[in-house]
C-alpha cells in the first residue's frame, strides 16, 4: 500500500487529510483496515479487483466509487495489449485508487512525472488520471499501428499463418481498447453533467478536454480497427495466392521431370527397341529426353506457368 501527501508525494505512515492511497492487490485485511478506518464500504475495495468489472460510478453515504478501464501491457502474453479495471474512491478526506496490478497511468503519479499535481484537489487528481489514462490509451495505439505495419511487410511473402494470428491478436487488442474506452466516456459523460463532487470551473475545463481526449483514442481505435480488418482479409487472399504459386511451380517442375523418366521407362524395358544395337543409344535417348524438357519448360514460360 502506497501513501503520499501533498505536492511532494511524500510518503507517510499513518493516514491523514488530502493523502492519497494506492493499493495494489490488497489482500483481505488490508481491505478490512482501510475500510474501517475511512469508512469505505468493502465493495467499494473489492469490486475494482474484479478483472471483468466495468466502467460505473456508485455512491454511498457521501463515497465516491469511480471505475475505469486503464490500457495494460504484458508482452509475455499472446494479447499483449489488454484493459484492466481501476477504481478510484473519493471521500471527504482522501482519494484512495484500487487495482489488481502495477498500473501505467499511477505509476507516473507515484514518481511525481504530472504537472500541478496535488493530492489536495481531489476532484481536479481524479481528472488527471482521467487524462493520462486517454493519453496512455493514444500512445498504445500509435505503438500497436507501428507493429502491425513491421508485421504487414512481413506478411508479403509469407505462406504461414503466424503473422495473421499476430494481427488477430492486435485486432482482439483494438476491440477492448474500444470497449472500455467508449465506457469509461459515459462515466465522464456522468461526471460532466452530475455534481457528484465539487469542481471548479478550470476543473469542468479540463473534464471536457478529457473527454475530447477520449473521443481522439476511440476514433483512432476504430480507423485502427478497421484496416486491420481489411488488412487481414487482404493478407489471407495473399498467403492463398502464394501458396497457390509455389504449387503450381512445383508442379510444372513434376510435369518437366515426368518426361524424361518416361523415355528412360521405355527404354528399361526388357524387350526389343529402337537404337538399342547403336553405339549412340544412350546419349540419343538422353538427347530426346533432354530436348522434350526443354520444350516443356518453354511451354510453361509462354503460358507465364512459371
């Protein structure tokens, strides 16, 4: 558990007015002591840990429950980009944020990298992490349209059908972005037209940034969406069609090879043939053999079969 104060974000050991806490993964006494000690319903301490858990706001006797979607990245995992839930508590004296894991948009709080930051302004903290959660969300895209270009070049001369699994995995990515990004804009939306706590009007200002802010990494998550989804299709027909080529070259080749096999068939078989008292038997049946292929190949080169 993670407490800082003030400007500085000191930490601290015991808690007090305008701090903020951080937990991460709590376990069930921790959940219990936090919320005996600031009066914060269990749920409200639970509930974000629920990986499937969406975006909402709750309200109980004067608490505040915010629930939002934050962009996450494991590149150990098949989906490298996925969203995972963060709840933030506002009360009377504190702002308390809860998740399930390390998350990218507080760890920049944590080590004091957001401009004006206080813990003092409540309402104007919970905003910020509204803003670095959209410009996470951004940056994660841009990252996302930058891989699948790399792997897009590779997919050219490709006849597998791993770098169409990876762009599927990206396409899956660009689908919970949307999601939880389209949520997490009607809780912003809520907030913008609901007095749930006290804003200033440079706070207001700055929600409706936000949510344009939003608005930016939805629409780019779905013009994202949709040329991979036309990429794919694209790069499917085109791993098709390469397979298709490398048959049909393979084949020719069968077709070219057949022939003098044939001819050397013939003239292994036990019985009486032409030439087979000649000194020159050998080289001329090599010779027809050798020509017959020849003619084949400038067959297959006229039709483009090659």
């Amino acid at each position: 558990m993670l407490i800082t104060s003030g400007n500085s974000l000191n930490m601290i050991q015991e808690y007090e007015k305008d701090c903020w806490i951080n937990i991460i993964s709590p376990s069930e006494d921790d959940i219990k002591e936090i919320s005996q000690k600031l009066g914060i319903h269990p749920d409200f301490l639970k509930s974000p840990l629920d990986a499937d858990e969406q975006p909402r706001i709750e309200v109980d006797e004067g608490v505040v429950l915010v629930v939002i979607r934050t962009p996450h990245f494991d590149e150990d995992e098949d989906i490298q980009y996925t969203t995972v839930p963060l709840g933030i508590i506002y009360t009377e004296d504190t702002i308390v944020t809860v998740s399930s894991m390390e998350n990218a948009v507080l760890q920049a709080f944590s080590k004091g990298l957001i401009r004006g930051m206080s813990t003092r302004k409540r309402s104007r903290f919970i905003l910020q992490i509204f803003s670095r959660t959209a410009l996470i969300y951004l940056g994660y895209l841009r990252r996302i349209n930058k891989i699948t270009s790399q792997v897009e070049d590779k997919l050219q001369k490709s006849m597998k059908n791993e770098e169409l699994i990876d762009l599927l995995n990206f396409e899956k990515s660009l689908v919970y972005f949307t999601t939880s990004l389209r949520a997490n804009e009607l809780v912003m939306e809520r907030l913008q037209r609901t007095e749930l706590f006290k804003m200033f009007p440079e706070d207001r200002e700055i929600l409706e940034d936000v949510i344009i802010e939003n608005k930016q990494a939805i629409e780019m998550a779905n013009i994202y969406s949709n040329i991979l989804s036309g990429m794919m299709d694209a790069f499917a027909s085109v791993i098709s069609n390469n397979l298709n080529v490398v048959m049909k070259f393979l084949t020719s080749v069968t077709i070219l090879l057949t022939l003098p096999t044939l001819i050397a068939s013939v003239y292994g078989m036990n019985i009486k043939l032409p030439f087979q008292e000649e000194p020159f038997a050998f080289g001329l049946t090599m010779g027809i053999s050798l020509l017959l292929s020849i003619l084949g190949a400038l067959i297959f080169i006229k039709r483009k079969w090659f």
